[in-house]
C-alpha cells in the first residue's frame, strides 16, 4: 500500500505517520484509509494468483515495486498492510512491521518462528506474567529451555549470553514491571554479537516506545509491543506489534501468523492506525504528568519509597536511563507504609483515577500488584519483582496533573 514517491523523501516521524503508508488512490480518493473486511481477494489472472502463493509460501521473493495480488486475509489484508506501513516510521531504525490480535500474540508468534526445539532463550525477569507462564508452560515442555537473569544485572546477562548452550533468543523487558528497573540494551546486543552464530535479541518495549525508548537503534533485533498499552491508548482494543530492521525476520515471522491465524483484523488495524498520529503526543502529556506527580509525592509521610525513573538513585540505574531513555514515561509505583490495608484504602478512596490493571490509556488506572497481576507468582518472584504488599502501581494518564496529584493525596490521607 506503500506509495514509492514518498519513499524517496526521508522525513520526520511525525510527518512520515501522517503521509507514508496510504494511498488514497487505491480507496476510491478517501482521505482517511477504508475498512476493507473481505476475507478473500479476486485475483487480476491465474499467473498472478500462483505468483501470490509462491511469494506466500517462501519459495519466491516480491521483486522491489512488484504489486502482488492478495490472497486471504488469515495471511494479509489492506488494513494490515496499511498500519504496518504506517507504524514503521514510529520505531526508529525498523524497516518492516507485522500486527497481532494481542500482545501475547505477537511475543508468542515471534519466539516460534524464530527458535526451535534444543534451542535456548534467556530472559530477563520480572517479565509480563503472560510471557513468563509462556516460556515456562508452554515453551519449556516443548523443548526451549529458559534461562532467567535478573532486570539491571548487567554482567550475569552478559554471562549467560556468553555461556547458555544453543543460544537463539534473549528476551528483555526494560523497564521492569512494576518497579521500573532498567536493563542495559545495547550492552546486551553487543554481548550477542560477539557470539557465533548470533543470538536474536528481542526487546518488549511496551513500556516507554515507541515515544522514548529506541532498541533497534542500539542493537536489537526484534521489537515487540502491546498495542493494547500505550499505542491503542484508549483501553478499547487489543492489539500486538513486531517490528524488525531486517525485513527478512519479519517475513517469518508473519509466516507463522498466517498459520496460526492471529493476524490483527481490519477493523482493530483501522482503528489503531487512526492512533498512531497521537501516540507521541499522549505518552509526552502523560509522561510530564507523571514526572511532576512523583516528584511531588516524594518523602510523603505514609509512602514507604516511590519508584520512578528521574528518582532513581543507584548510579547504574542512572546511567541506564540517561543511555537508552528520551524521557521517564508514566508509570508510578509507590509502596504504602501501610501495607496492604492501606493500599487497599488508598484505591477505594480514589476519586479520578480507576483501580484497573492495564496501562498505557489517556485515563489513569491504579492496581495492587500483589492481589491482582502478581497473585499467582511465587514469593521469591515476588521479591524478584519487588512486589510488596503496600505497592500500587500507577498508569497516569492525560488529565490535569494538579488534579490528579490532589486526588492522590486525599485518597493518601484516607489511607494513612
Ligand atoms: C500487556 C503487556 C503484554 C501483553 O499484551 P496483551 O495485549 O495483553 O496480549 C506484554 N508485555 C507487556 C510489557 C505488557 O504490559
């Protein structure tokens, strides 16, 4: 769907969301895309649809420019097409993007169609819950082996990716879930090109990309989102991104999607691609609030410690967040002196902000991590996770910073 004219112009992010991607020719002069919900295409010949099935199943490549005819919208559709052409310019450095009917998805498609049994994936953890019930109820006994190093410990990463038997995946989510530690990215991938044959490094980057965090630009391989989060933002839609700088891994990677069928459906695809525009512009709102929040919430007199990553104190963790961090994001969280009853109070006090789980909407959800999205984990994993009892964490949306922060401190009040 890409319009080659305006590839020959490089431009900037904002701009090349708005302009690349679509052509209005090809949706009878719609200014905005059309929602094409066909499940099958009509080829223009027999020559172009046995063309189309060959180029499909890998055993021929599209030459540059060559319109190959569609097939069926369980392996693509105009809808994909179009928000993977328009989303690529968002992640710095990506070249080719595929879509998901869930963030699960696009993890889960990505990791099968890039190892295989024997092979090993290292990861690091406190990693989403989904992802880690993935590797080990799913991945494990089907003969991946995992292995798990701590978020922030940058030299047993750099161990185990030296000394893991069948390297083929490392796994990172920075920052951590709930506490925000960061994991050196590009200290990673340059671990990994040093060993032959060259371990895949794929990066959740969930929490602060596409806006503030830019892997593929500093060594990774793989990116991969939850679209759900901060690039659907309106808690309304389930969604998962992979995005890669070589076409190449995509292309199998979207080889598996067509046969496990999770591709993104037309209307989803629509509807994210009319968010992309904004992204930036809701992550920069939330993340200022965020930033002016937590600063003020610090040394409150029922808070035991805050996380947040301009609050940092640990000199690596400083250095981590100044290396691969355009700016903090807007996750919070806070541990009550109080502990699970005055979590409990603080939420049921909350006036503004919802006691939900997810993240990333232009709304501010609260949880209780340890009752809820960490109520399976074990207690070592807890304590992996810094998970306490009085944690909460905080997704701060786009509202007034002022009234928020007030919100905060009645329901603090409450809770003391
Ligand atoms: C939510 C989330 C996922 C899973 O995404 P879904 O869209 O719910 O499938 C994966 N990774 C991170 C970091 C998440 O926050």
């Amino acid at each position: 769907m890409s319009d080659p004219k305006h590839d020959t112009h490089p431009m900037r992010t904002p701009t090349a969301v708005l302009t690349r991607g679509f052509d209005p020719a090809l949706s009878v002069g719609s200014a905005r895309p059309a929602v094409f919900r066909s499940s099958t295409y009509v080829f223009s010949s027999p020559e172009a649809a046995e063309r189309a099935f060959a180029i499909q199943g890998g055993r021929a490549h599209a030459a540059a420019g060559e319109k190959v005819d569609l097939i069926y919208s369980r392996f693509n559709h105009p809808n994909a097409e179009i928000l993977e052409d328009q989303i690529v310019p968002l992640e710095t450095g990506a070249q080719s993007a595929a879509v998901f009917n869930s963030g699960m998805a696009a993890i889960m498609t990505a990791i099968l169609a890039l190892a295989r049994t024997g092979d090993h994936i290292v990861y690091t953890v406190p990693l989403y819950g989904g992802t880690q019930h993935f590797i080990h109820e799913f991945l494990e006994p089907f003969g991946i082996q995992g292995t798990a190093v701590r978020a922030g410990q940058g030299d047993r990463l750099v161990e185990a990716i030296e000394q893991t038997p069948s390297l083929r995946i490392i796994l990172i989510e920075t920052p951590a879930n709930p506490t925000l530690v960061m994991t050196d990215i590009r200290q990673a991938a340059e671990a990994a090109a040093r060993r032959h044959p060259r371990p895949l490094l794929m990066v959740d980057n969930t929490f602060l990309g596409p806006a503030f965090q830019h892997p593929l630009a500093i060594g990774a391989d793989v990116i991969l989102y939850s679209a759900t989060k901060y690039l659907g933002g309106f808690s309304d839609l389930l969604s998962g991104v992979a995005l890669a700088s070589d076409p190449e891994l995509i292309r199998k990677i979207k080889s598996r999607r067509g046969l496990f069928g999770n591709i993104l459906q037309p209307d989803e695809c629509w509807i994210l691609d009319s968010r992309l525009p904004t992204v930036r512009l809701r992550m920069n709102r939330a993340s200022k609030n965020a930033q002016r929040i937590a600063e003020r919430l610090v040394g409150h007199r029922h808070i035991r410690r805050i996380y947040y990553p301009t609050l940092f104190e640990d000199a690596e963790q400083i250095r981590i967040r100044i290396a691969q961090c355009d700016y903090s994001g807007a996750i919070i969280s806070i541990d009550l002196k109080g502990g699970k009853p005055a979590a409990f109070e603080f939420l049921r006090h909350l006036r503004l902000a919802r006691n939900a789980v997810s993240l990333g909407g232009v709304e501010t959800l609260v949880c209780h991590p340890q009752s809820t999205t960490h109520s399976s984990v074990s207690a070592e994993e807890l304590e992996i996770a810094g998970v306490t009892d009085g944690l909460v964490r905080i997704s701060i949306g786009i509202e007034d910073w002022r009234d928020l922060l007030e919100d905060f401190e009645q329901a603090l009040e409450a809770a003391g």
